[in-house]
C-alpha cells in the first residue's frame, strides 16, 4: 500500500532539484486535513475534473460550434491533450507531473459559450462593468463560484496551482500578476502548461480544419513547417492528402514541438545553473522555452490559421451570430432579471448585479445559449438548424 507519505518521499528522492514538490506547498487559504493516500496537488486535480464548469467544457467550442459536427475538439478534447501534452514534458523534465496536469486541467475552464466569439462578446456587454476575460474567469471558478465545501468559497486548491492559473499566458492569454507576486515568475510545471497550450491548440486546430474542408492541403505549401513535415514523412500533399496522412502529419508537427522545448528548456536550465525553485521564480523571465528555429516556424503556422481558419468566412459567421446572441441575452437579463432562475435572482440581489449575469451567461454550454436564445427571441424556429 502506497500511502502519501511515501508518494512525498519518491518526489523528493527522483524529482529534479527545480521540481515543485507537493510537501512543500505554500499550502491553502483554509487549513484541511492532509489526504492519506493522495498529495496535495493530486487532490486539487480531483477537484477541477469534478467542477461542473469542467464538465461544461465537452459542450463548449474551441474553433466550431458544436452543431458543426461530433468530431472536431471542444474545450474538454482540447483540454485533455493539453494535459497529456503538459505531464509527458514534465516527466521529462523531472518535475511535478500532478502539478502541472491540474493547472493544464483548469487552464480553460473560464471559457463561456462560443469560445473567443463568446469572450468578445462578453468582454463587450461588460466594458463599463470590469470587463471579461476568461483567463481570470478560470481562476474566479476555483476561487469563488465553484461551491462544493460547507466552510468556503470556491476549491481551496493549493497557492501553486492558483498561481499557475493566474499566471498563465499565451499569445491567446493574458495573465493577471497583482494577484500574486508579479516580481517572481510561477514555478516551472505552470510554465509548461503555457506552451502546451499553445501546442495543443495550433496542432488540432490545423487538424480540424483539414477535416472539415476549410483549409486545403495545397494552401499549406510553402509554410515552412508544413514542408519540413510532409518532407520528412514522404508525403506529396499536392496530389493526395489521406486521413491517415493528416494523422501523421499532425503528430510529426506535435512531437517535433514537444521535443524542442525540452530540449530548449533544459538548455536554459543548464545555462542559469538552476537548482531550486526559488532560482526559477527570480530569474526576469521564463526559463520554458522553444528554440529560435521552432519559435519561427510556428509562429508562421499560426499567422496562416489565422489568415486562414480563424478568419475563414464560415467561422467568421459563427463568430457574428454568437456575438450577436450573447449581447441579446444580456440585455434580456439585465433589462428584465425577473426570467432568470430563481438562485440567479438571488444572486444578483447579493453580489454584483452585472458581474453575476456575466457569470452565468459564462458558465453556459454552446447547447445551453442557443436554447436559451431559442426560447427567449425565436420560440417557433429551431435552436440548432437555425444557428446558421
């Protein structure tokens, strides 16, 4: 029987001097009971997968609705290869594999309906009310409206994996530093997910939108990455691109980027002479990073998604009438509360009027808004026929 302790005393015994280790916590906001067979952040992980808002994620867009089909990503899908991403780079880094998956697990979980779409639209309604960001909304889930414990707000999760969450940045992502303190940088497992993130998304996007059509494999030539791959691979995209081509092109272009930033990564960890956490929290910048060659060919990937997929002009319809509906369902609900739920009404009446119907247009599946819409606006049409 392997009990916690045991689990702390592996950590420390194979784990890189740089690790986070789960005995060393900065520990909770409310004091707990330690578990007797799980650490501290393994608990926390537990805790985000069984958050409603988690769950909610499996009808949430990443790039397509998901009236567009059963196959492309949703927020879960894209989530769960984040994590798998997140702990194979911490495995081979020697650091907190459970650490870093429960800040890859809980990384998206502020999302609202119709992905960036939706946070536009949100950001928008909520210019002269503080705003709306999802990156901090993930945090404000764990912290404050995910209510599972009769003594607290929120998960209680450990300061680290809070920190992860706030800190978390991508071209996509803005971090919120006055929450913690913005001189020292989060630990090395929150810095993973940043660019597992990315990985995870440019990769499966690229993925999708082969499969849906939108992006032909002819459009690719003469991306510098998309070459090196189908070079390496002995594919000829130009005359045919099989399913079973897209696969390993896609995980070619994974592996290739997983593969550099460990390598990238323990270079800079060399380089600094890093030996402890604190060496990682007060160096001015990351230390996870990718290699210059890497860095220039993804960045390229990423402006033809977005020239090519985000801005395509079936997305970028989507994107109008997701915008549109949002907006419509806020006015509805800030004009006339009283068609709210019950413990929605009561919420408002507690807390911040705006913020909380913020919040709860935010907590809605793709499925959940139209209907809502549906019922509220056009009772007589179809809710998902109609989307488009």
């Amino acid at each position: 029987m392997i009990t916690r302790s045991d689990i702390e005393r592996q950590e420390a015994e194979r784990l890189a001097p740089y690790a986070m280790l789960s005995r060393d916590s900065q520990g909770r906001v409310f004091a707990e009971d330690e578990h007797p067979y799980r650490t501290a952040y393994q608990r926390d992980r537990d805790r985000i997968i069984h958050t409603t808002a988690f769950r909610r994620l499996e009808y949430k867009t990443q790039v397509f609705i998901t009236t567009e089909g059963d196959y492309y990503r949703t927020r879960l899908t894209h989530t769960i290869e984040v994590a798998q991403i997140g702990r194979t780079i911490a495995r081979a880094l020697g650091v907190n594999e459970d650490l870093t998956e429960a800040i890859c697990l809980a990384h998206d979980l502020g999302h609202g309906p119709f992905g960036h779409s939706g946070e536009g639209a949100l950001d928008e309604v909520m210019a002269d009310h503080g705003g709306f960001d999802h990156n901090y909304q993930s945090f404000r889930i764990v912290e404050n409206l995910e209510n599972r414990f009769p003594d607290f707000e929120g998960l209680n999760l450990t300061y680290e994996v809070r920190e992860g969450i706030i800190k978390h940045e991508t071209i996509y992502d803005r971090s919120h530093f006055q929450e913690f303190d913005p001189t020292l940088q989060p630990t090395l497992e929150a810095q993973i997910v940043n660019l597992a993130d990315e990985i995870a998304y440019t990769t499966a996007d690229l993925d999708d939108g082969l499969r849906s059509g939108m992006i032909k494999p002819e459009q690719l030539a003469g991306i510098a990455f998309w070459d090196l791959v189908t070079g390496e691979l002995g594919i000829d995209p130009r005359q045919s691109l099989s399913e079973m081509d897209r696969h390993r092109i896609v995980r070619r272009l994974v592996g290739k980027q997983v593969s550099d930033v460990i390598n990238a990564t323990q270079a800079q960890l060399e380089a600094h002479a890093i030996q402890s956490v604190d060496d990682i929290r007060r160096l001015p910048h990351n230390v996870f990073t990718r290699s210059a060659e890497v860095e220039a060919l993804d960045r390229e990937l990423k402006q033809f998604l977005f020239d090519n997929l985000y801005r395509h002009w079936r997305v970028m319809r989507m994107d109008l009438r997701a915008r549109r509906f949002i907006a419509e369902l806020f006015e509805a609900y800030t004009s006339s509360p009283i068609i709210l739920p019950t413990a929605v009404q009561a919420k408002t009446k507690k807390k911040d009027f705006y913020r909380t119907i913020c919040d709860y247009i935010a907590g809605m599946t793709d499925r959940f808004a139209l209907q809502e819409h549906h019922k509220l606006f056009h009772p007589m049409a179809s809710p998902y026929t109609d989307f488009f």
